[in-house]
C-alpha cells in the first residue's frame, strides 16, 4: 500500500509554518470585508516576506485577520485573497472545492452551451487569477498570475474529474511580452492534442476556434447574449458588421434571416475565417459583402457615399491599431457611435458594445449620447444585455462586470 501524500505534497501548509502578514489602512479593509479579493502593491504598510505563490496573511492595522491569498511579487496586485475563513488554508482541497462549486453554478443554467462554455471565471469562482473556457472536448486554461503555478496540478485535476475533456491547453498570460516576438500560443498540457480547428457549438450555430491562439481563438463565449440579441432582431436587416472579426457577429445576423450582411475589418485574414464560419452554418458567403479598412475612416467613406444600414453592430476591442493614431475604446467611441450613425437608416437600430472595463456603465451611456449629439440625433435605447450566467461577477470588484450591450434606436 502506497504512502498517503504529505500535506506539504498537496499543496498544504504544515503545522508548524507561519505565514507572511501584510496589514492594510482601514478603507482597505473595508472594500475587504465587502467580498474584494485584491491586495495592491500601494495598499500594504510594508512588503511582506515571501516568495510568488506564497500564502499571505491580510489583516487590518488592529491586527483582525481579513483573509488568506497567495504572493504575486511581479504584478502591482500584490495579493491575491482566497478565502476570508480564518479556519482554512490555501491548498489543494480548496482548488478542487471551487471548482465542483463552479461546476454546480453552470449546472443551474441548462441554456448555457456545453461545448461553448466558461467554466471557471477567476475571482467571481474563487479562484483569483484563473480562467477556464470549454471549446468542443477541449479546455483553455488561463492563468494571469505566476502565483498559481503552485496549485497548477491540483486545478488541472480538479477540471479533468468535473468535465472530462478530451484535452488541456494552458495560457499564462503573465508571461512579459518580448519586443518584437509575438505572445507564446497556449501550451498542450494534458490529453490529445487538439485539431487545427475545434468546432464550438453555441446555440444552432457552430464556430471554428484555435484552442492554441495566443490572443483570442475566434470566439469570444462573454459576448452570447450579444450574439442572441443580434439574431432574435435582424430579420429582414441589411446589417453593418464593424470591427468584423471572424465574423460570430455577422453570423448570428444571417441566422436571425438578414437580408444582407456587410462585415467589416482591419484585417483582410479576418474574413477567410469569417467565410469559414458562414459556410460552417449554411449561409452562402457570396451572399454578403466583406470590406476590409479602418472602421472610422470606412463609415465615413460608406456615409459620404450613400450607404445605409438598417443595423449597425459596434464591437471594438479597447484598442485596435487602424490608420492615424490607435483606436481607444475610452477616447474613440463617442466618434465612432458619430459616424455609425451617419450609415443608420432613420428608426435603424444601433448594437453598441463594449468590454473595457476601465469605461463604466455610465461613461458608455455617455459615449452613445455624445455620439449621437454628435452625428446631429438622439438615441433611444430600447435592450440591454451582459454577461451571461457563466461570466459571474462580484459586487465588489466592479472591474469582473465589464461587459456592456447596447441595441439602440435611431429616431
């Protein structure tokens, strides 16, 4: 009979140890005791001893313990707060606890597409710093912090048991980009090895994704409800698809039965794999149009030249490069909602969205108002989607609910 693993080989701390404390000012204890999990570097009244990965104490400037995180000595969030229980320890019965917990959540939401589905969604999941999406048999893990490498195995394992994939790819995305080298793609972990397109179904639609892409594998899953409200509105539409991408967007259009769909992007690669995704889901490219260009320098041109759209669909990244200076999401989108409205049939309908999470609910509101101010009009809003159930967020880390949808009218 084989000897039972030593706490310290699960990740468990022994007995004996005694952990780093950092204490923080009271205001930051506060936001603490409200649910936020984070820890910045500026907070601490001095630096704790200890390496990444290490668990920190967090207690308030009395001396009261706040909760346990682990050490991130690379990034300006210092640490990261697991649990607020004074009884447990950060260890590997805790990451397999989270995850049979994430796994309960989407277990409640029999809407949610199994093979197109965020499975474990970081802090809102209780466990800072970690992402997992499920493409097809394949899972993605994100980790955005070198303190997990610690309890890699025991997540690894924990998702294997709750979901059965077929294979396992792991993205560090704290990893610090070179200048000049492209952004490692994710790395094969466990299982087979995936094919060069996995095919990710969502609702009657499918979509090829690259579980290996080092930035995004083609389908953004936060963006569903999005995609819903699309296809639910643009039957009979001659859609603007800006911002185009591998197409997700114009391919719920065409789906919902528009009568003609533009896509536009920077980037003319974009749109073989967007010509893929139509044919995935029997609609005949030839049918539709695909314009690559700058998307404020196209509108303007498609305005001048007498174009115009029964429905346009914004869904900029934060900061795209295009002709002139880059665009930003906090600086450019009241121009950008201008000029989309300068190719809007009058009534026509107006799909806003936005993932920045430095621009808040409010400031987009803003941003369509002064945009349509802008373009001589007003705007009334008439839907507003979000996050769907597998993106949870918490109260108190307003920067987990990020994501803003928008269908406006045209008057």
């Amino acid at each position: 009979m084989g000897r039972e693993p030593s706490p310290r080989a699960l990740g468990r701390p022994t007995a004996h140890v005694r952990h780093a404390v950092v204490r923080v000012r009271g205001d930051v204890a506060e936001r603490i005791r409200a649910g936020h999990p984070w820890v910045f570097r500026e907070a601490m009244q001095r630096a704790p001893s200890g390496d990444t990965g290490s668990e920190i104490e967090v207690r308030d400037e009395p001396g009261e313990l706040l909760g346990r995180g682990l050490l991130d000595t690379t990034s300006s969030i210092a640490v990261r707060i697991f649990t607020t229980d004074a009884e447990r320890h950060i260890d590997a019965a805790l990451i397999h606890e989270r995850v049979a917990a994430a796994a309960r959540l989407r277990a409640r939401f029999p809407d949610l597409p199994a093979g197109a589905v965020r499975v474990l969604n970081a802090e809102a999941d209780g466990i800072p710093g970690a992402t997992c999406d499920r493409f097809g048999d394949f899972l993605v893990v994100h980790l955005f912090t070198p303190a997990l490498e610690r309890f890699e195995a025991a997540l690894l394992d924990a998702l294997e048991q709750h979901h059965s994939p077929r294979g396992v790819y792991v993205q560090r995305r704290y990893q610090p980009m070179t200048p000049g080298r492209a952004r490692p793609g994710a790395e094969h972990v466990r299982g087979e090895v995936a094919p060069l397109e996995v095919e990710a179904r969502e609702d009657e639609q499918v979509f090829a994704v690259d579980v290996t892409a080092p930035l995004a594998p083609g389908l953004f899953l936060d963006m569903r409800e999005g995609r819903r409200l699309v296809r639910a509105r643009a039957a009979g539409l001659r859609v603007l698809n800006c911002f185009s991408y591998t197409g997700a967007l114009a391919v719920a259009a065409a789906c919902g039965g528009a009568q003609r769909v533009t896509s536009l992007d920077l980037l003319a690669k974009a749109h073989a794999r967007a010509r893929a995704n139509f044919e995935r889901n029997g609609v005949d490219p030839k049918t539709h149009d695909f314009l690559v260009g700058d998307a404020l320098v196209t509108l303007d041109r498609l305005a001048s030249r007498g174009h115009r759209y029964d429905m346009v669909i914004l869904d900029p990244p934060t900061f795209a490069a295009g002709k002139g200076r880059p665009f930003s999401a906090l600086r450019d989108y009241a121009p950008l909602v201008a000029r989309a409205i300068s190719a809007l049939e009058p009534d026509g309908l107006l799909f806003a969205a936005s993932n920045a999470r430095r621009l808040g609910a409010d400031e987009f509101d803003r941003a369509l108002a002064e945009g349509a101010a802008q373009a001589g009009t007003t705007l009334r809003i008439v839907e507003r989607r979000g996050q769907p159930p597998d993106f949870p967020s918490l109260p108190a880390l307003p920067e987990s609910n990020y994501l803003k949808i928008t269908l406006a009218m045209r008057l």
